[in-house]
C-alpha cells in the first residue's frame, strides 16, 4: 500500500513538471530585429505603415516583440548587411534588394525561401513581378513597391519663365543654360551618397547605350568603357562642368536636394517616384506644395534602344534570415508580418500617403477610389506611354562592381579622373567579378 500510494505522487509529479515545462515553452517569449531604412521626415509615413503591421503581428503572434534597427540604406546595403551575412549575424528582417544582393546572399543560404509561404498566404500570383527577388525558381524576398524615376520641375518657374517640357537631351541641355543664366541652379543634387548622381547618370548612359547594356554588363557581353558608356558619362560630366549641378554638390546629403527644389534655389530634380510625396506635404514643401511636375528623361539624339524606356522597377522590399526557419514562432511572426504587410489595404495606403506605386495587383475599384496627387497622376502617366522599364544597374551588377561605379562617379564629379578613366576601371573590376562568379 506504502508503495502503490508513492507511486501515484511521484507520477503525478512528473506529469505536472511536464505541464509546466511545456507551459513555459508554449509562453517562450522572442524579440525579432527589424532593420528598416525609413529615416527622417520624409519617410515618416513609411515608418508608421511598418509600426502599425507590427502592432498587428503582435496580436497574432502571442510572445513575439520587435526591436526596429533603423539604418540609413546605403550604409545597410553596403556595409552592415553584407558584413553580417559574412558572420551569419543578420536580422531576422531586414530591408533587401533584389538582384545581385538577392541572388549572392540567397547562393550562401542566408535567405529564407518565401515560395512556400506567399503560396500557403495566397500571394505567389498576386504581385507584378517578383523577378528580381527570384532565384532559381524560388523567392527570396517581396518587393515594397514599385518606382519610376524622372525629372521633378517647379511649375511656377516653368510658368512664368514660358518654359516647355523637354523633348529631347539637347533642348534639356539649352533648357539648363537658360536657368544658369537667369541665375538659378538647374539641377538639384545632393551627392554625399553615390547612388544620387548616379540615377541621372543611369538613364542617361540607358539612353545612349540603350536600355539593355546594363543586362550585359555581368555576363561581359558588353562593356563599361564601350563608346557610348564614355560619351554618356562625357556629357554627365560637361553639365557638371557647366554648373548645372549646385557647387559643393559632394557635400551634401540627399534629403538636401529636395531642399534646393522647395527654396527655389534649383528648378529641376532627378529623383526616384517615392519623392512625390514630400511635394504634398505643406510641412515640407511649403509653397511649392503641390505645384511640382514631373516629366521622363528626354530622349538623345541618335541614341540607341528605346528612347522611352523608364529607369523602374521593383527592386527593394524585405528579406528574413534563414535562421527564422529553425524557430516555429520566429517563423510564424514572419508569416503574420508578409500577410499583413502585403495587402491591398497598405498598397493603398503606401501610394496614398507616399506615392509608392504599388507592387502588387491591387483591386482595380479600390485603385480607382486611391486618393493621390496630380503629381503622382503625371508619373504614372509617363509609366504608362513609356514602352517599357528596365531596372537600376546596382540591381544587375556584382556588388563590387556597383562600389567601383560608386566611388567613380563621385570622383568624376570632383574633377579628379575622367569619363574613359574612370570606365576602363570599372570595367576592371567588373572582368574580375565575372572571373570569380565563374
């Protein structure tokens, strides 16, 4: 009886401390870092959509809280997250581009493979193109949205000057004389981070060498120092030269170029579509607040390829870490964050509030009732004659690659090398990068 009667407790013991413990698994509680790049006032809208999807998940995913790890983009891109895939130390999310960002960090296995989730969510067909984040079949990261790049202009100045669009590189050129002569800057720019100077500089070598050189560039079916590339970056250089572009232009950050636009220190503005917003911001652009307009980069002369073709795409989105795989409720936040994230509702949210086109295959009816800008109206409506997009060259290029076109551009426009120069080095590097991906 003593035996039989000990017995029961010690088993009761042991079923109770099993409870416990799986209790105390079940309330185990995780922190995911989120590294976005949504920094500064102009991005404030951005950074609330993502606050309020993870407000979301928080409530779908009992135990699950978030540490946001704001990074400017360049500095995320080019350092910090490639050092941290190098020491298997990424965030469990994090902003990512597609391209050869995507296609290097998915072939060391960094990336965890999204194909299964959008089809278990019900997205796989439901976004415009995941191309760029696709790697041998299968997806490694979503798209935010979409972009289109283009000259931004004050109306008022165009107005009362009696100044027309531009129809073609060299009317944009005499169009550029005419507003240095009356004394203000043609171009604004703020060139502190490469990638800046090198939008413009992007369509511009896409309109004398074509829109599909830049597909070549990886393979060494084309060149970088080719005649076209040099002539392009000639130019690029003349207007820098001319003092088309404000003085000191190295010095300043990105933000501050919109700033020259606003102040009417600066008529026109190469800049990415996501721009449009701060024009319907009072705060921001004051009196200029919905008096900008928008127009492609014009057409050159005997240029080659389609000379409508627009600078766009759908490169930059989110990417997890593998690592989330490993853990079922890492993994089920990350599943919450997509489906909350990738909806209709924050496309339409992100287009209203930011002028993010969208990425996705948004409900027509609810496109339609979208409340955007006539500023945004113009851009899409340049989208939409134009015969096509082709995407950023760092989107096709080895990494080391886009770092040597980076930092030529820059001297380029410091005055210290010269357009052939600086090409037959970057077409150094890129020979050598090809060499290693064989």
């Amino acid at each position: 009886m003593k035996k039989s009667h000990l017995l029961i407790p010690l088993s009761m013991v042991l079923l109770a401390t099993t409870a416990l413990s799986s209790v105390g698994a079940a309330e185990k509680s995780v922190t995911l870092v989120v590294r976005h790049t949504q920094l500064g006032e102009s991005k404030q809208q951005r950074l609330n959509i993502l606050n309020d999807v993870l407000k979301r998940v928080k409530k779908e995913v009992s135990g699950v809280d978030f540490k946001l790890d704001g990074v400017d983009s360049d500095v995320n891109r080019k350092e910090k997250l490639r050092s941290e895939m190098a020491t298997d130390s990424a965030p469990a999310i994090f902003d990512l581009f597609g391209g050869a960002d995507t296609k290097l960090y998915a072939s060391e296995d960094k990336l965890l493979d999204l194909t299964p989730i959008i089809k278990e969510l019900g997205l796989t067909s439901k976004f415009i193109s995941l191309g760029e984040f696709t790697v041998d079949g299968k997806v490694y990261g979503l798209p935010i949205g979409g972009f289109q790049e283009g000259y931004f202009y004050s109306k008022p100045y165009f107005e009362a000057n009696k100044l027309q669009i531009p129809k073609t590189i060299d009317e944009l050129e005499k169009l550029a004389a005419t507003i240095k002569k009356k004394g203000q800057t043609p171009f604004a720019q703020g060139s502190k981070q490469a990638w800046v100077p090198l939008m413009t500089a992007n369509t511009l070598w896409s309109r004398y060498a074509g829109p599909d050189i830049t597909y070549g560039f990886a393979t060494g079916k084309t060149k970088w120092n080719s005649a076209e590339m040099v002539a392009a970056f000639d130019k690029y250089q003349d207007w820098v030269k001319k003092g088309y572009f404000k003085k000191g232009e190295l010095g300043l950050e990105y933000a501050e170029q919109r700033n020259q636009l606003i102040r009417g220190e600066a008529v026109m503005m190469y800049d990415g579509s996501w721009a449009s917003s701060v024009f319907g911001d009072t705060k921001q652009a004051g009196k200029l607040t919905n008096k900008v307009g928008y127009f492609p980069m014009p057409k050159a002369t005997n240029g080659k390829g389609s000379q409508t073709a627009v600078n766009g795409g759908f490169s930059n989105g989110y990417g997890f870490s593998a690592k989330v795989k490993k853990d079922p409720k890492q993994l089920a936040a990350v599943k919450s964050f997509i489906k909350n994230l990738y909806n209709d509702e924050m496309q339409i949210r992100g287009l209203e509030a930011d002028g993010v086109l969208p990425s996705m295959k948004v409900d027509s009816a609810k496109l339609a009732k979208a409340k955007v800008s006539d500023l945004v109206k113009e851009i899409i409506a340049v989208g939409n004659k134009a015969s096509g997009a082709f995407p950023a060259f760092d989107a096709l290029v080895q990494p080391d690659v886009n770092t040597a076109i980076s930092d030529g551009i820059q001297k380029l426009i410091g005055g210290k090398t010269t357009a052939k120069k600086m090409l037959d080095a970057v077409q150094k590097v890129q020979a050598e990068a090809n060499d290693n991906d064989e």
